[in-house]
C-alpha cells in the first residue's frame, strides 16, 4: 500500500507524558479506532516527524516501542506498517453518531433498464440493438488522437471551449445532415452532447413543465419515457402500426387536450423497426404546426438503412418549424464513444445550452475534435459503409436462423434498416419464466414490457443482432427456439 503524502495524525504535545509516549498513544488510538486497518503504511520517520514537528530519533524510537508491542512491523527495505496479525478492528464511534444509515431527505430515482451488457458473464446478449464495437475504426481513431497531441497549438483544445461542442466537429456534422439528411443548418444551430441519451435528457428539461402533456409512441423507448416522466410530464401513448405512429388518434387527441411535444423515431420506430410513410410525417409536421407542439425526432441509427430509399429526417422538411432533432454517433462509431448532437429553433438551443453548461461544461474537446478529423477524411463515411453491409449479412442471418429454428411459431417483417428485429409470437409468452429459462442457458434478451407504458408486454419481442456475429446469432436463437417449445410442451 502506498504511503500517504501527508499524515492524518493531528497531535497535540502536553506536558507530562514524554514525547515518544504521546505519539505512541496517537498511533495505537488510531488503529483502534479503525483509522488504521492491518497492513496499513505509515508514513517514514523523517516526513511523520517533520508533519508533527518533533526530532526525527523521537518518532523512530515511537516506532519501535509500537513494533515490540505488537501494534506495528518493520518490512525490511519496504517502511513500518500496521501489523498483519492484529484481529479486525471494527471503528468505535461516540454514542451521538452510532446511527448507520442517513436520515436527510433526497429525490429517488428508479433503476434504468440496461439491456446492453451481459447481466452475468459469457451470456449471449440479444440487446436492444447495439452495435457491434469489434467493428469500431479504433486504429483510425487512435491515429486521429495523436495527430491531434502532437499539433501545433494543440494546448488551446486542453482549456475551456464552447459549451456548444467542437466547432470543427459541429461543421462535419452541419455538412452530414445537409448532404445525407436534407437537414439545413449551421454550427450554431447544433449542440453536441455526450451521446443522444443526454439530448433527449436536455431537450425534456428544456421543453417541460409540470403537467404538460407529451405524447410517446406505444411501444416506444422507455429511457425517454422515463426522462419525461421525471421533468414533471403527463404522458399520453398514442399506438404505431406499420406505417408508424397513429396521426388520426393523435389529432383527436390534440382537439380534447393541449400537448407540448411528440416524441417519435420515425426512420426506424424503436422498438417495432418500421419507416414512418410520407403520409403520416406530412400529416404530423401539419398538426405540429396548427397545435403549437413540437416534435422531439430521435434519429438514433440513421446511418443503417438497407433499402434502395433512405428516408430524409422530419426536420429535412419546410414544414420543420416545429421539429427538435436528435441524433449519435455512439451507434455509428462504438458505444462507449459517448458523441450526439441536437438541433432546433435558435432560442430553444441557446437556453438548451445554458442548461447543459450548468451539468456539463462541455464535452470531451480532444475526441471530439478528433471524430471530426475522421469525418473530414472520409473515415467515418467508408466504416459507416462497411458496417452497414455487415449488418445487412447479419440481418439475413437473424431472418434465416427465426425461419429454421421457430418456423411458423413466430412472425416477423424484415427490417428496412436498424440493428434489431421486431418479432411476433403465435401463442401468449410468459416472458417472466422464458426470461428466466433463457438466463439458466446463457442467454439474455431485453425484457418485453419495458416497451410499453402498461408494462404490458402482448405477444412481441425486440432482439438486437448487430452485435452477434454469424456463430453467435445461430447459438443464440437455436437455443432460444428450443427453450420456446420445450416451455410451450410444458
């Protein structure tokens, strides 16, 4: 154990006892106390007696007494520690603080449900699609670091920067949406933030007031739910079909009520995968315009779209007055590159910044800087090809193993894009035993009622395949499937 720079002993000299016998007693009182835990360092001679201001022979010959006592053991070459052989010693504290827990009052949040990591070791995680960091461009973007270090001036990126984010990094961006996106916009119309989770957190702060009403989609994302629900919002759930979320439901709804914002994923609808149609984004657009509430468009995986169309954002169209767009490169890149970024009318992104700065200063000015490099050179561009086509394989994958292995037991539409498949089961799940069973075999898979605001889970399941590779896929829905029918046979 390393030994403390300073000393934790305050010592006190009175006339009396000798000096060797006070320090003595300060020492051995602190391992009683528990302040000292067996094997512990002290602190050498020469800084213990320069702290308490004695002669150096004077805490040597403390050390000493301590060591033939017992209390203390000198390791050759090593220093004096406390000794190993002294039983566990619990803290003693005065009367008035022996209350172990707190009792001062606190706001109490509830658990997210993570669903991207293994609960336990070596399980096949079926997430909620997450993509794959084996495929991240890490050899690229350890070489953009460097670059960065090793440049000149590169101490202005080390100080405080914009609370917007990096402005090369903000430009890339700008460029991104305007040429794959048709969103306009300029670097102050964008925030970067430390992934899209924070966004979505920013924007509810921003937007809500207690008692607003904000319209989800059912099933939807529960995080954003959650962060909703805790900025004070009512929530309405309006349900989605094929062709995304129900405006005819949500118009009838705006006539009774007044709402303040719609949140949607309308590229790929989290969880059920669908593309809002032209119709149903025209129409949303319309109300968000004639009933005054904005649109919260998350466009978490924009980059993966299989398909020969590729959908333009909600906030692309001149009818976008209205729409607060949110987007990440944490699915494009890896998970734990925590980069998003949001855009929206300019008054509500400057008091969206002046909150950011009070929780976050600004971002991580080097990667970012450093993913804009990237995205300059065409890096990012051609890793977002690649991993898109190795998704795609992965998709078939998924499709080929349900087929085989569940047959007619399960429906499912083959997603136009995205890292997950929205899947149907023919008979009623009790996702709480096949959840269970599933575990005892390795396998993990996000619990079904999360999606819903009821908690109600119905017949469907959500699983991630872009971060299972072609051996992990096949193991995975085997097992999977013969859980399933020996739990139905039951």
């Amino acid at each position: 154990m390393l030994r403390p720079w300073k000393t934790i002993f305050k010592m006190s000299f009175k006339p009396g006892d000798t000096l060797v016998e006070q320090i003595t007693d300060g020492i051995r009182n602190e391992i009683i106390k528990g302040r000292l835990e067996r094997g512990a360092a002290l602190p050498g001679s020469r800084i213990l007696a320069a702290d308490i201001g004695v002669n150096r022979k004077t805490v040597v010959f403390a050390y000493e007494a301590l060591i033939a006592e017992g209390w203390l053991e000198s390791k050759h070459k090593s220093g004096t520690f406390v000794s190993e052989n002294l039983p566990v010693i619990k803290r003693s504290v005065t009367p008035l603080f022996r209350q172990k827990t707190s009792n001062f009052a606190f706001n109490h949040y509830d658990p997210f449900c993570l669903t991207d990591r293994p609960l336990e070791a070596n399980l096949i995680v079926f997430n909620e699609g997450a993509p794959d960091a084996r495929l991240a461009p890490l050899k690229e973007l350890s070489a953009a670091y460097k670059r960065v270090f090793h440049r000149h001036g590169k101490w202005r990126l080390l100080g405080y920067g914009s609370e917007r984010g990096d402005v090369k990094l903000r430009e890339e961006v700008a460029i991104m949406l305007s040429r794959d996106r048709g969103v306009h916009a300029n670097v102050n119309d964008i925030c970067i933030t430390r992934g899209s989770q924070m966004a979505i957190y920013l924007a509810a702060r921003v937007l809500v007031q207690p008692g607003d009403k904000v319209v989800v989609e059912n099933p939807g994302y529960y995080a954003a739910r959650k962060l909703f629900l805790e900025a004070g919002a009512q929530l309405r759930a309006i349900d989605v079909d094929s062709d995304g979320i129900d405006v005819d439901a949500l118009e009838a709804l705006c006539r009774k009520t007044k709402i303040k914002a719609v949140y949607v994923t309308p590229h790929h609808q989290f969880p059920t995968t669908v593309s809002m149609k032209a119709g149903r984004r025209i129409r949303l657009l319309e109300l968000s315009l004639k009933y005054s509430f904005a649109i919260i468009e998350d466009d978490y995986d924009h980059e993966f779209h299989f398909g020969a169309g590729n959908n333009l954002a909600l906030a692309s169209s001149e009818m976008a007055a209205n729409v607060i767009y949110i987007s990440s490169l944490s699915k494009l890149i890896a998970p734990a590159i925590r980069v998003g970024y949001i855009k929206g009318p300019a008054a509500f992104m400057q008091s969206l910044v002046n909150l950011r700065v009070q929780i976050d200063r600004q971002g991580d000015a080097i990667l970012e800087h450093a993913i804009a490099e990237l995205m300059e050179d065409g890096t990012i561009g051609r890793h977002a090809r690649k991993a898109s086509a190795v998704y795609k394989e992965r998709r078939d994958v998924m499709e080929s193993c349900l087929k085989e292995h569940f047959g007619e037991s399960v429906r499912f539409r083959s997603p136009e894009g995205g890292l997950a498949c929205w899947i149907q089961f023919q008979k009623r799940v009790n996702f709480t035993k096949y959840i269970a069973q599933l575990k005892q075999k390795g396998i993990q898979i996000v619990p079904p009622g999360s999606f819903y605001l009821d908690q109600h889970p119905g017949d469907f399941m959500r699983l991630g395949y872009g971060s299972l590779n072609e051996q992990e896929l096949a193991g995975g829905i085997k097992i999977m499937s013969s859980v399933y029918h020996g739990y139905k046979t039951k």
